[in-house]
C-alpha cells in the first residue's frame, strides 16, 4: 500500500515537473511575442507610417502649441527675389494719372525708381505639329518610283525627342501611372498618346541612358566608399530585389532576381576595392570585414528590440542603446569641429566600452557584434565614411515608392527602365542638376546617333 502511495507519488511529482517546464516555456513564448507587437520604426524595419497611435514613438511627441501655424511674430520676413531685367520677357509701364494725397493730375513723374512687380504665368500650352511630306518621283528612264527620305535627325515616330522624353519622365520620374500619364498629356498638352506608346517612350529612354547607366557603374565601381542597401521589386509578380549603392559623386539602381553576394558583387563589381557600409545581412559579409561599416542606425533599432523584449537582455540592450547613440553623436560633432584625430580617440574609447558590453551578454546579437567589432568603427580612420546607411536608405526609399505605387514592372525592358532612369534621376539631383533636359538632350542624341551627354566623368587609367 505505502508503496503504491509513493510510485503514484512520484508520478504526480513529474507530472508537475513537466507542468512547469511547459509553462515556463509558453511564458517565455508569450513575453517573446508580446515584445514582438511592441516593435515599432524604432526597434525594427518598420516605416514610422506603420507606428500605433499608442506607441512610444508617438506618446513621446511634444504636446501641440498654442500658436497658430506659420510665421510667428518678430519672424524675420522673406520675399521672392526679382528676376533679373535681362530675363524678363515683358515690361510695362504704368505712371500714376492723380495724386494720391489731394487728387491733382499735374505730376512730375520719374520721381524716383519704379516699384517693380512681377507675376510669372503659364500660357497654354500646346505642341506643335509637323509634317513632313515625302514626295515621290517617277524615273523616266526605267519608271521606278522613288520616295524622298525623312531629313537627318528627324525620329520615325509620331513624337518628337521632348515629348518622348516627358512621357517617359512622368512614369519614371515623377512616378506618375500610365494612365494618369496620358491624362495629363491630353488635358495639359492636347495630346492623344496610347498606352502602348507611352510604353514605347519608356523604352525609347532606357535605350538612350544606357551608356549614361554605364558611366555611374564604373564610378560606383572604382570609388573609395559605397553606401550600399536592397528592397524588393516586383517582375510580373515575382519578387526580384532592387540594390543601390551610393558613392560620392553617383548613385546606382540595379534590378536582379536574388538577394545574395553574387547579386551584390553584379552592382559593385567583383574586384571591388573600396570602403562598403550596409546593414547586417548576409550577403555583404562577402566583403572584407576591415573595409566594411555597419550601420549603427540599424545597430540602435537591434539594441532597443532587445530593450523592450524579454527580460534577460533588456539591461543589455539599454546600454547598447546609449552606446550607438554616442556613436553617432560624435560622428555629428565631428562634421562641426573637423578635428579626425579626436574623433579617432572618441572611438577607441567607446570601442573600449562596446568590447566589454559584448563580453558580458550571450545573445545573438552579441555573439555576431563580437566577431564583427572592426567593422563598427571605419568611420575614425577611413575619410568620408559615415557610422549610418542614411545615403542608401534615402536613396532607395524613392524605389519603394514607386514600387508601392505601381506594383514593379510587367517585363524585362521596363526593369531596365527603371534601374536606368532611377539612376540617372538620382545621380542628377546628387549634384543639384537638372533631369529634364539631361534626359531630352540624351534622347536626341540616341534618335541622331551621334555621341550622347556625359553624365559621370570616369577618372583616366593611368
């Protein structure tokens, strides 16, 4: 009996064993995703459109002023500066007929410098239409008909170079979809343009940046430093992967099917010599880890996931946080004093500080900061590179916009569409110039055949 007693026992004791084992397991299980939908754009890659109106993010906004929107009182005021006489088109002039003050009509004018106002407008807009007739002649030797040839220059289709180009440019550039594309063309212009043919003038431009698309790849691919980053892309549904790589001077867009070293190496070349900053993932670790810089944005965001997840690393995590911060601060007061050599020794100090963090703590993100620690800190001995991959985030968001806006491409030529005119577009504005007439002179130039602008000087091999 006494031994029946303590076999069931025994058994109530391991049952109550397993009970808690399996508890303890779902509460770690439960705090995990709890600290999961506790991710906001702060802790993980989620946009700050995604935020919850309760998160932290937004809680921790200042609370709404009193004042009303707008300059305030004592604001300083500022004007639209006059454009210059020589670039005036029309001038008139109006002379007072009375006195303001007592109403007599007998004035001296030219009593001082006219009050010059300026409105600038916007005529109706309408394109020209020319046509080009062929004449035909009859030979009075052997009666063959011959046909007279379109002049030099002149394009085989209905659309001249500019209107080529600005159909192409509201898809590509101002991301405009086909049909509000050709909406536009028709209330603005009076133009009737096809949907097919609109795709046509898209095709027509990539053919003629290919050589500008060319050029930025060859800087990209010999410059000292590159900020790297991908997002997805659609191809008729499939995911295909949109990478851009930043340098100083250019920016390159470039659409492959995977997101791997291979597909990286196809954007920076694969003898690629210089200082690369990314994200963690892994197939920038094919790069050489003394001429890599991981972003310490990113780092941040991992350090406050683990902050405010589940209790075993949220002290880790804390301190990780205030590290990446002062990080990135140092960086920001290097940008104002200059001084290369303290910023050198503001790393090492907070080098030190990382090292001993990463010692104590076993997490994950620990174990792969550990193996990675000169990779952190590029940015205090290699010039022009950045602790972050703000360049390359900023970069690619206008990828994700456009993706989000018209669902990738339907084909292969419009991924090269645009690869080319996001590069293009983005290589322009870096330097503060003008997209339109870059993109008509290059158009008109691939419908002539003659030598296209240049977009990107290459250095000269020595």
């Amino acid at each position: 009996m006494v031994e029946r007693l303590l076999e069931r026992v025994d058994q109530q004791q391991s049952k109550i064993e397993d009970l808690e084992r399996r508890e303890a397991k779902h509460l770690r299980r439960i705090e995990e995703l709890e600290s999961r939908l506790k991710r906001d754009s702060r802790s993980s890659s989620k946009p700050p459109s995604s935020d919850a109106p309760w998160s932290k993010r937004r809680r921790g906004r200042k609370p709404a002023s009193d004042r009303k929107q707008g300059a305030q009182p004592g604001h300083a005021g500022k004007s639209r500066p006059l454009v210059d006489p020589a670039d005036v088109d029309e001038t008139t002039d109006h002379r007072p007929a009375q006195c303001d003050a007592c109403g007599q009509r007998d004035l001296e004018h030219d009593a001082g410098d006219p009050y010059r106002h300026q409105v600038t407008v916007l005529p109706r807009v309408l394109v020209l239409v020319h046509e080009y007739r062929l004449h035909r002649a009859r030979c009075r030797d052997c009666s063959a008909i011959t046909t007279a040839q379109l002049p030099e220059g002149v394009p085989t289709g209905a659309f001249g170079p500019r209107l080529t180009t600005l159909a192409g440019a509201l898809r590509g550039v101002y991301r405009l979809s086909v049909r509000e594309t050709r909406r536009l063309l028709a209330d603005v212009f009076g133009t009737q343009m096809s949907l097919g043919k609109i795709s046509d003038c898209e095709r027509q431009l990539a053919d003629a940046l290919h050589s500008s698309y060319l050029e930025v790849l060859g800087a990209i691919r010999t410059s000292r430093h590159a900020h790297v980053d991908e997002t997805p892309w659609k191809e008729r549904g499939e995911t295909r992967w949109l990478w851009t790589a930043v340098s100083k001077d250019a920016t390159a867009f470039r659409i492959d099917k995977r997101r791997s070293a291979k597909a990286l190496r196809r954007l920076i070349g694969r003898r690629y010599k210089g200082d690369l900053t990314s994200d963690r993932m892994g197939a920038y670790e094919s790069h050489p880890l003394e001429r890599r810089q991981l972003c310490w944005a990113h780092i941040e965001r991992d350090f406050r996931a683990l902050a405010e997840g589940p209790r075993g690393h949220r002290r880790f995590g804390r301190k990780g946080v205030v590290l990446a911060q002062a990080v990135m601060r140092s960086h920001r007061l290097f940008g104002r004093h200059g001084d290369r050599d303290r910023l050198g020794d503001e790393a090492a100090i907070l080098r030190a500080r990382l090292e001993r963090l990463l010692a104590a703590d076993d997490s994950a993100l620990a174990n792969h900061l550990r193996r990675r620690v000169v990779a952190l800190f590029t940015y205090a001995r290699a010039p022009g590179v950045s602790p972050t991959n703000n360049a390359a985030e900023r970069a690619v968001r206008k990828g994700v916009l456009w993706r989000k806006t018209s669902f990738g491409s339907q084909a292969a030529r419009g991924l090269r569409f645009a690869e080319r005119v996001l590069t293009t577009t983005a290589t322009l504005r870096r330097r503060g110039e003008r997209v339109f007439d870059f993109l008509a002179d290059s158009l008109a130039a691939h419908i002539a055949d003659t030598d296209p602008p240049v977009l990107v000087q290459l250095p000269v091999a020595r």
